[in-house]
C-alpha cells in the first residue's frame, strides 16, 4: 500500500518547497555503468548496487522525491532494446531499490514511479495507435502501483496526445495516487510537436493531475521564462526540472556538463520566487547539484502565485478565447444530409475534412461535429475521424455527438480541450457529461430544457440556472459552461422573444449562453437574412456565442459589425500567416488544387523547371516558416504530405530523374536509441526541400550503416543521437566509415548532440531541421 495519500502530498505541497532528485541516465553514463547498448533500466537488476548507490547519493542530497529507476522501462521500448522478457522484473526491482535508498534517510523520501514516451509518434503525426499507446503506460504504471510505489511522475513528453494517453492510463490504475505530469519545451515554449505552453496547461488544469511541470531540453537559464509563464497561468500547484547545460566530451571520452551546482542553483531560485512548488534536475544534474540547491533553498514556503485565467479552447496547434465572442462552425451535420452521412458510414472523410478547413478559413473558431444518425455508426467512426482532423490541423472541435460511449471515443483521441455539445439540463444526464469533462477536460452546452422544452423565458432560466449549480457543487466551474437558451423555427410561429429574454436574464447573472443559429430559419426563404438579423438582437440581449453557418457572408459581416459596436474585438493569438498560393494549397492538404496549380506551369515551364522553380521554393518557403515558429510539425507533416504525390508525377515526367533530386541522404538512429522522432522531422524538411531521404531506422550498429552506405552510396550521412547514452555511438560511426574508406560527409544532431560533439566525433552538426537542409545544401554547394 502508498506511505502517501493524495491529501498527505497536497499538504506536503503547502508547507515548502520539495525536491525532486537529478538525472540518472547521464550520471550512471558518468559513473561508467552503461554498457554497450544496453538500457540504464536494466541496472535494475544486472547492477543494482549501481542503483543504490546513486539513489542513496541523491537521498544524502537531501530529496523529497526520488524516482524509480524506469524512465525507459515501458514494454515499447525495451521489445524495441530486445529486452522486453525483463519488463517486469525491471520495473519491480526498480521500486524496490528506491525503497532501500529512501530508508537510508532520517525524514520521509517518497518514491515516484517514472514513466516517459514511448520514442515514437502516435497516429496522425505518427503510426502508432492511441489504444496501443494506452494500454503500453497503464501496463507499466500498474507494475509500478503493485510495487508499491508512492505517487506516478510522467515526465519529458513532447507530444500532447502522448503525455494525455499516459496520464488517462495513470489515473485508471491509480486513483488515489499523486501523479505529475511535465512536457518538454523549446525555447519558445513550444514543444517539437507544434503545442504551445498555453495549450499544455489549458487542458491539464482540467484533468486531475496534482502538478503539471516543464523539464528537459532547456539548460536553467533558458527555462526562466518558462517558469514565469506556467507559474501564471496553472491552476494547480507546479514543478521544473532543467537540464545542467549541454554536453562535452572529456579527454577520457567521458560525458560532462558545464553548468556548475552553483550556477544551477541560482536559477532554481528563481523558479522558487516564481512560485515552482516542485524543483529537480534533468539531463546532467547529479548529486552535488541537487545537495547545492537543498541547502539554498531550504524550507522556503511556496509563494502565492496570480493566476491568468485560460478562458480557452484548444486543438493540438490552435487556440481561442471563449470571449468575447466564439464563433463554432456548424457545417459538419449530417443530420439532414444522406449523401454526407453514408459517406461517414463508410469512412469517407474528405467532405468531411473539406468542411473543417473551409469553415476554418471563413472564420470560425471551433467546427461542430454532428454525424447524424449515430445507431448506424461504430466508435471507430468517432475515433477515426479525430485522428484525421488532427492530420489536417484542425482548429477545436464541438463534440455533438449523443452517444456516451461514442462521444468518450472521440474525447480518448483529442489533443485539445473541447466543447462538448450538449446536456439536458437534468441530474441523471449532466452526471454522464460531469464524468467526461472530470476525464477529458473540456467545456459544456447545458440545454435550457428537460424532458420538454419549455414555453416561457423565466422557465427556460431557471433550469438553465440550477444546472449551473447543480454542475458547481460537482467541481464544474461556471466559466465552463454554456446554456443554450433554445431558438425555434420562426416559420412555425414560434415566439423568437423567449429566446432573447431568456438570453438576457442568463447575461445577467453572469451565465454564458450558446445558440444554435440556423434553427431560427429554419424551412424559410432567404435564410441569410433572419440568420443575420436574430443573430443582431442576440448579440445585443446579450449572447456570448453561436453555432452558425459561416460561408453565409451576410451573417459573418453583421457578427463583425455587432462585435464592433459592443466592443466584443476578439485578441488574436499569434499572427496571420501571409503566403504564396502554392503554400496556402499545400498547408492546407488542398492536393487536388495543389496540383492543379502547379501542373498549370506545364504550358510555360518543362517539369524540371516547374519542380525547381515552383515546388521546391514553396516548399522551402514552407521550411522557412516551421523554422521561425509560423508553421509548427503537424502543418509541415501535412504540407510535405500534400506535395510528395505532385512531385513523384512531375518527376515520372522528366527523363533524367537524378537531375531533379538536390542529393540522397540516408539517416539513421545510432545502436541503442529507439526514438526517431527528431530524425523523421528531420527527413521530412529534408524531403520537402528536394532531397531524396533514405532512413534505415532506428538503433542502427555502426556496422550495419557502413554496409547501408556502401550499398546506396548516399551523397551525405545524417546521425541522430537522442540519449547521453548513446551519443557517443555518433563517433563510432564516425570512425567505422573512415577506417573502411568511406569519405561521406556526415551530419550529426539530436538532444545530446551539440557542436563541440560533432567536432570531436569528426561529423557536422545540425541543431535543427532547417539547419540540416542549409547545411546539406553548403555541403553539396546546391545553389538555391
């Protein structure tokens, strides 16, 4: 059983600052423990003294915290290491051993039981499914749980999705346990994968996690600001873990970092002045770091933050504020329309997908999702078309859908914090929606009715109020419900005056009212127009949002010209991408316009030309805005998706195919690392930019590349490194292919990759994608 109660953390949390412990990969790395490439969770149990020995250091240091010994262990990853037989023994004896080193402390060290990603991406970024990705962290937190660990870390998440299926699976195994979840960031606060800081916290201040934090990538230094601003905007209490500075290669090839515990600590403090509840170390932090910032920072209480409210919703990439106006497209409804829904029943999404985009583009700040008759439908539908509105970079999402169990489908594979439409306003069906939104996160449109709608404005307030209680006592806050005060057709005589007075009574009292448009016109000529005008007379009884038809331009312009008079201007989040049409078709997936825009050139241009003068500069437009943090991953996955069919028919067009490749470059991930997703970043800016990629997978031996290289004669080699473990790997391969007499230049990057690295190993160095594509470039002296 736990020694800690989540009540027991939370008033732990309130007394002082705690302490986490440091890395355990770079410092058994440090200690030369790690063999070949072999798993530092593996120690567990081949060397777990080495273990002890590290942990009892960290628990002398003076932790609060120390985590298990199982960053790695998930089955995923050690199946991919040809280790998975060990899984349990790995991570059984990883608690154990913790155990044995926080006994050797004179006040209370808990054990957190460490998870991580799985090293590769989950679908639409990646191939691997949501279901599989569950199912992968819920064995291992259950492992952890059976061993008796006090609380779950989940920690250096770079994706979304990844780090919500992580803790989903947590939460399900243990219910009464303390469970952190952290994301990685770059220095722009923004993960590799394309979400913002904003975004991270707006839907894990939902779910009921005890701390959300930040750690990895950013030496303690850059992660400041990163503090400053999850400190102002999480509702729940947080914690930081930076990195010790990059790496460096000693004179006996061992791995060092530069920051001293001295210079560590300094910044440390200043997460505690911002209101860190939590602090620790990452990559290159040892004991000596940690036992510095323990007795500067002492028994500090934690300070009172101010919190910003997060009054948003959110897809993976996109974010609106919920006021001063939100504007849901209603379009994706296939209620009234068969041909859409059998095309939904059979799987067909491009209208589907065509609908999200159009509406996005028209203005709309979230798309409703309605599939109609849903008896017909299977979970799959629901499931599946998430996956491929993430594919498409879709802005939010309002979850129309009436089926509990469809609509949970749905929730599992949403990157975001989502709207979910709708609730009578009746105990038994606002308690299913409660269980969702505690789950999913989220906000909700409560239905101004019961079983009947009724007649009058005070009778529609009044249950529209009581279901903002009733929602209240649960843990729902006000600021995440609508009440939809109902419009009914104006053509069957029905008085439209209920519905404003309703609205204006819900203002009043600070309640947030929603409303389905299009019903006030409905089986009426000239709908525009009535849409438009009750739109108006909403707006100015008082409405906070619509679900409308945006292609009606009548309606759009009377919603702007209402939101200027009310004062009701929107704040922009980031700004508008301005670009070539080309760039906008390909950003877009629009491959059928895409490729008519550019097949257009055929009559003027041969298709040499057009793939060098065309497709390549906007594709290498597009690099450029991914590089200045325009664009992120999920737009440049879609846009070299779109572009690659167009470029092979070119290509099947021109007689001399070499001569429309700018080089081949083949990479790999070194022997002993299984991520890859750097390097698929990597090759798809690198296919975008004209280069034929050929990547021989991940954990590579060096070996294996120099008979790769020999086979496919590259014109360049590009190495990833993601683990201090297995940086050096990048020198090995260095020096295989020199010693056989393989003169291919090489490029080296990835997290523990750094310059001084690459000139030690004799490669050179790429920090990012776009860097790669210069660097290949200059190498090749490609002129642009």
């Amino acid at each position: 059983m736990s020694n800690l109660t989540r009540q027991q953390f939370s008033e732990l949390l309130s007394q002082r600052v705690l302490f986490l412990d440091g890395a355990y990969g770079t410092e058994l790395f440090k200690r030369g423990y790690i063999k070949n490439r072999e798993p530092i969770e593996l120690l567990n149990i081949t060397n777990p003294d080495a273990v002890l020995s590290l942990q009892t250091d960290y628990v002398n240091a003076g932790v609060d915290f120390l985590l298990t010994n199982t960053f790695s262990a998930n089955r995923h990853k050690l199946m991919k290491l040809g280790y998975d037989q060990y899984f349990g023994e790995i991570n059984r004896a990883a608690v154990k051993i913790a155990k044995e080193a926080a006994k050797t402390s004179d006040k209370p060290v808990y054990v957190l039981g460490d998870i991580s990603s799985v090293g590769e991406m989950i679908e639409p970024l990646g191939e691997l499914k949501s279901k599989y990705v569950y199912n992968i962290f819920e064995e291992q937190v259950e492992a952890l749980v059976e061993a008796g660990v006090d609380g779950i870390i989940i920690e250096t998440m770079s994706d979304i999705k990844e780090a919500k299926l992580a803790y989903l699976a947590a939460r399900e195994v243990a219910p009464n346990l303390p469970i952190l979840v952290s994301m990685t960031f770059e220095e722009n606060s923004v993960a590799v994968t394309g979400t913002s800081l904003e975004l991270y916290v707006a839907l894990f201040n939902d779910l009921d996690v005890d701390v959300i934090g930040i750690n990895c990538t950013l030496t303690p230094d850059k992660m400041v600001p990163l503090v400053r601003k999850l400190a102002g905007l999480s509702k729940k209490p947080i914690f930081a873990e930076p990195n010790a500075g990059k790496p460096v290669l000693s004179s006996d090839d061992r791995l060092t970092y530069k920051t001293t515990p001295e210079e560590f600590t300094v910044y440390v403090e200043d997460y505690v002045e911002l209101g860190a509840n939590i602090v620790g170390g990452c990559c290159g932090t040892g004991p000596e770091h940690i036992k510095y910032m323990v007795q500067h920072i002492g028994l500090k209480k934690p300070k009172t933050r101010k919190i910003n409210q997060l009054d948003v919703i959110t897809s993976r990439v996109h974010m609106f504020n919920v006021e001063p106006f939100l504007i849901v497209g209603e379009r994706i409804n296939a209620s009234a329309k068969k041909k859409l829904h059998n095309e939904i029943r059979e799987f067909n999404f491009e209208h589907v997908l065509k609908l999200a985009k159009s509406q996005e583009q028209e203005g709309a700040h979230a798309i409703d999702l309605n599939f109609g008759i849903e008896s017909v439908l299977l979970e799959e539908h629901f499931s599946k078309v998430i996956v491929e509105l993430d594919r498409i970079v879709s802005i939010p999402i309002s979850f129309d859908i009436q089926h509990n169990e469809f609509l949970e489908s749905a929730l599992i594979e949403y990157p975001g914090r989502p709207l979910i439409n709708s609730s009578k306003a009746l105990p038994e069906e606002l308690d299913k929606k409660v269980k969702l939104l505690k789950k999913y996160g989220g906000l909700l449109v409560v239905l101004a009715m019961g079983k009947e709608i009724p007649k009058t404005a005070e009778e529609r307030y009044e249950l529209g109020r009581r279901a903002i209680e009733y929602l209240e006592i649960q843990g729902i806050d006000r600021s995440r419900i609508f009440v939809d005060p109902l419009v009914l057709p104006i053509g069957a005589n029905q008085d439209y005056s209920v519905t404003l007075d309703t609205i204006r009574m819900l203002s009043n009292d600070g309640i947030r009212t929603i409303l389905g448009l299009s019903n006030f016109s409905f089986g009426m000529p000239n709908r525009d127009e009535l849409n438009a005008s009750f739109l108006a007379l909403a707006m100015h009884s008082g409405l906070s949002a619509a679900i409308l038809n945006t292609s009606e331009e009548l309606t759009m312009r009377i919603l702007r010209g209402m939101k200027r008079i009310l004062g009701k201007e929107a704040s922009q989040f980031g700004e508008e991408i301005k670009s070539s049409e080309l760039v906008s078709l390909l950003l877009r997936g629009n491959i059928n316009e895409a490729e008519k825009y550019v097949l257009s050139f055929l009559d003027t241009l041969t298709p040499l030309e057009i793939i060098q003068t065309v497709l390549a500069k906007s594709m290498e437009e597009i690099g450029n805005l991914y590089a200045d943090n325009k664009i992120y991953l999920p737009h440049l996955i879609l846009a070299a998706e779109t572009s690659k069919p167009i470029f092979s028919k070119l290509l099947s067009m021109v007689a001399e195919k070499d001569s429309a490749i700018l080089g081949r470059i083949l990479l790999a991930t070194v022997e002993g690392d299984i991520h890859d997703i750097g390097k698929k970043i990597v090759g798809t800016v690198l296919e975008s930019a004209g280069f034929q990629v050929i990547d021989i997978g991940k954990d590579v031996p060096a070996e294996v590349i120099l008979q790769k290289v020999k086979e496919l004669n590259p014109d360049i080699v590009g190495l990833s490194a993601m683990m201090t473990t297995t940086v050096s790997q990048v020198g090995q391969v260095v020096k295989t292919l020199r010693e056989n007499g393989v003169s291919t230049p090489i490029i080296a990057g990835g997290a523990s990759m750094n310059e001084e690295l690459a000139q030690r190993f004799g490669s050179y160095y790429a920090k990012d994608a776009q860097e790669a594509v210069k660097l290949c470039k200059r190498i090749l002296n490609v002129d642009k």
